[in-house]
C-alpha cells in the first residue's frame, strides 16, 4: 500500500487509453449509430410517403373505374341506339325497294297488257276484215274498204 | 489455501502485499521479498501485478470495444456490437444528462472510465487465492490481483480526472476567473477591504473542496474494493478452521461474491458519474 511510481505509471496509462478510445472507438462507433439513426428515420419517412402515395393511387385507380364504367355504359347505350336506328333505316330500305319493285311490275304488267291489247285489237281488225272478206267477198274491194276496217279496230 | 505455515495474519499480509520492483538498499534492483523490503524502495518502486492487470484489462477492453468499432455497421448489428453499442449509448445518455457543455473527450472518457474500473473491480470477483497460487507455481511470490484495491492505480485515474479539471478550469474561465473562483466566493462583499480580508478565508474553502474531488474519487473507490477485498480475504481464513465453519464461509462467499457484483458496478457507475459532473462544474461559471 505504498504510494509510488505506479501512480505515475498508472495515470500514463489512463491517458493513452483514454486517447485510444477516443480516436479508435468512441468516434466511429458514434458515428455508425448516428447513421443507422439517419437511415432509420430515413426508412421510415420513405414508408410514410409511400403509404400516402399508395393511398392517392387508389383513390386515383376508383376515379378512373368510375369513369370507365360509366363510359362503357355511354357506349352500350349509344351502340344500342345506332342499332335501333340500323334496324329502322333498313326497314325503310326494304319498304321502299318493295315499293319500287312493285311499281316496275305493275308497270311492265301495264305495258304487257297494252301491248296484248294492241295485238289483239290488230288481230280482231285482221279477223274483222278476213270475216268481211269472206261475207262480201265478191262485191267489196277489199283495198277500198280496208281503211274502214281498219278505223273500226281502232274504235274497239 | 492460508497454508499451514502461515498464521491467519501472516496470510492477510501477503495478500496484501503488491509484487514490487525497485531498488534495494544495497543498490541493487529486482522484487521486493516481503512488505517491509517493499516499503524501503520508496517512491522509485513499480508495483508490477497493478500495472500488469490493469494494461492487460484495459486491452482487453480496448481491443473488443476497436474489433467492434472497425466493423461497426449501419445495418442490423448483431452479437459483440449489440453489447458494445448498448454500453455507448448508455454512456452517451448519462454525459447528455450530466455534461451541458460541449466536449468531445467527455464522453470517451466516461467509456474508459466506467469500462477499465468496472473490470479492475470484476477480478475482485475472482477467488482470492486463484490467481496468487498459481503465480506461486511460477515462482512469483506476491500477486494482488484487483487493481482498483491498489491506492496508486486509484489515484492514477482520479489525478488525471483532476489535470482534466483543472485544465478545463484554465481553458474555459481564464486563469483570472479561475482565481476569482477560489478567492472571491463563498464570502464576499461591496467593501474592497472586506473582499480582500475574505480572500484567504475563501481560498483556504474552496481550496479544500477542490483538492477534495479528486482525494474523494479515488479514495471512495480504493475504499471500497479494499473492503471488499478484505472481507474475501477473510471468508478464505474460514476455510482453514474446520468443516462446518469452512462450509460457512462457501456460503459467505458465495452471498457476498453476489452482492460485490452489484458494489462493483455501482463504484464504476460513481467513478463515471462524479468524473462527468467534476468536468461540467470545470466548464460553468458558478
């Protein structure tokens, strides 16, 4: 228990550990907690707006389907529309066709009839004329009189 | 164990005998055979288990707290880091609650302190006659194995603690204000030559409560670890006295080796603390 030159010794000692831990331990292994704090507190602001993020998405994302909806309903409608108005006009495509169809036949049938009614009317002349001829054979010129005959068929 | 030669005072005294390398009388140098040759050496004598001990704890310290702080990562720390990171960060809490001013040493400071003191006093926890029987087997006759039991190493830390103090003083306050801080206060007064009259009185206070911080320090925790040491000392000398007080002593032992696990600590913690506070009182103006 004597005081001696440990005492020197051991204060010698203390400074040069002290120094030791200052440089080699103390500053850097402050330094990585002070950066794992920094990443920490980084890490989790970087959540925080990527929850906020990811919660305008989705308020974005229903917006979008909402609109999506309801222009697909717009097209459904319209695109019924148009059939209905497809259908109508080829309705009246058809009738009018029908129609014009029908207007050509009735006028061919007319001009068919005519012509049957010319030809018939030209072949009563003719008979007309072969049964006078027969009757007045002898007494009518059959030059003279066709020109009365004639006009008769033109009367019937 | 005491041995049969030894009586049981015998046996505390060479317990307390440091292994001492110095000058002998006749001029010659090497170990101390026996307290008395070591007491003759004078002050030009080096207690050689303290410093063994205490180097050897320190680098031990110093040497897993630099393995962790060299491969300290920023990522998830694991194992020797986690340990080594919850003693900084309690460290860095105690001297944000202490120190108020701005200092870089403090804190490293307060690590090696807390740290190299609470493994001087761990080898308290040691039993008592381990360590100095196998020196024997060597051929070395005296071993203390608690540096924190040696007054010298003690002191050692507590005189730095002080030169610290002292220097801060100087630093911060000029040696004008460090002067008016040891003259001028507690008393004082408007009257010049009732301020001059109080000068001697004031410094004749201060100057004990200043020279007290560092006498305190190492003193408290010299004190202490003696004590402990001693009473160790004396549970072992149970041993040598029969079955049922030999038994006793195991149960003594056992009791008080788990009580010192918390005084060492506490000194270390007090050591730190008052070294922390020492320096803030040597960084304000008060």
């Amino acid at each position: 228990m004597n005081i001696n030159l440990t005492l020197i010794g051991q204060l010698l000692t203390f400074a040069v550990f002290v120094w030791f831990t200052m440089k080699f331990i103390w500053t850097p292994i402050m330094g990585a907690l002070e950066t794992r704090k920094k990443e920490i507190a980084d890490g989790l602001a970087a959540a925080e707006r990527g929850q906020h993020e990811q919660e305008l998405a989705k308020e974005r994302a229903k917006d979008v389907l909402h609109e999506a909806k309801s222009q697909a309903a717009e097209i459904v409608a319209q695109a019924q529309k148009r059939a209905a108005e497809i259908v109508d006009e080829s309705k009246d495509t058809a009738r009018t066709e029908g129609e014009r169809i029908l207007t050509a036949a009735q006028a061919e049938i007319e001009q068919e009839s005519n012509r049957a009614r010319e030809h018939l009317r030209e072949k009563i002349g003719e008979l007309a004329v072969a049964g006078a001829e027969k009757i007045l054979r002898k007494e009518i010129n059959a030059a003279a009189h066709k020109n009365i005959v004639n006009e008769l068929a033109q009367e019937i | 164990m005491a041995g049969d030669t030894l009586t049981s005072s015998e046996y505390i005294k060479h317990h307390l005998t440091n292994l001492t390398f110095g000058q002998h009388p006749d001029g010659s140098w090497g170990m101390a055979h026996n307290a008395a040759e070591a007491k003759a050496m004078g002050f030009w004598a080096i207690h050689v288990d303290t410093m063994f001990w205490s180097i050897g704890l320190g680098i031990l310290f110093l040497y897993f707290f630099s393995k962790v702080a060299k491969t300290a990562t920023t990522g998830v720390p694991e194992g020797l880091q986690n340990f080594v990171e919850w003693l900084v960060d309690f460290i860095d809490t105690s001297v944000r609650g202490s120190f108020s001013a701005r200092n870089s040493l403090v804190a490293p400071l307060a690590l090696t302190v807390f740290v190299w003191i609470f493994l001087q006093n761990l080898m308290d926890l040691v039993p008592v006659d381990l360590i100095p029987e196998a020196a024997k087997l060597l051929g070395i006759h005296f071993m203390k194995v608690v540096p924190s039991t040696d007054p010298n190493a003690t002191f050692g830390m507590a005189i730095g603690v002080f030169i610290l103090v002292l220097f801060y003083s100087i630093k911060i306050k000029g040696i004008g204000g460090f002067a008016g801080e040891l003259t001028l206060q507690p008393f004082s007064a408007d009257n010049m030559l009732v301020k001059l009259l109080f000068i001697p009185i004031n410094f004749i206070l201060e100057f004990v409560s200043l020279i007290a911080k560092p006498i305190s320090l190492a003193l408290r925790l010299f004190g202490n670890m003696y004590a402990g040491e001693m009473i160790f000392i004396l549970i072992a000398i149970m041993y040598n006295a029969g079955l049922i007080l030999g038994l006793f002593g195991g149960v003594l032992q056992l009791g008080w080796a788990i009580f010192h696990i918390l005084i060492i600590t506490l000194q270390a913690f007090i050591f730190m603390t008052l070294t922390i506070v020492y320096l803030d009182m040597a960084h304000h103006e008060h």
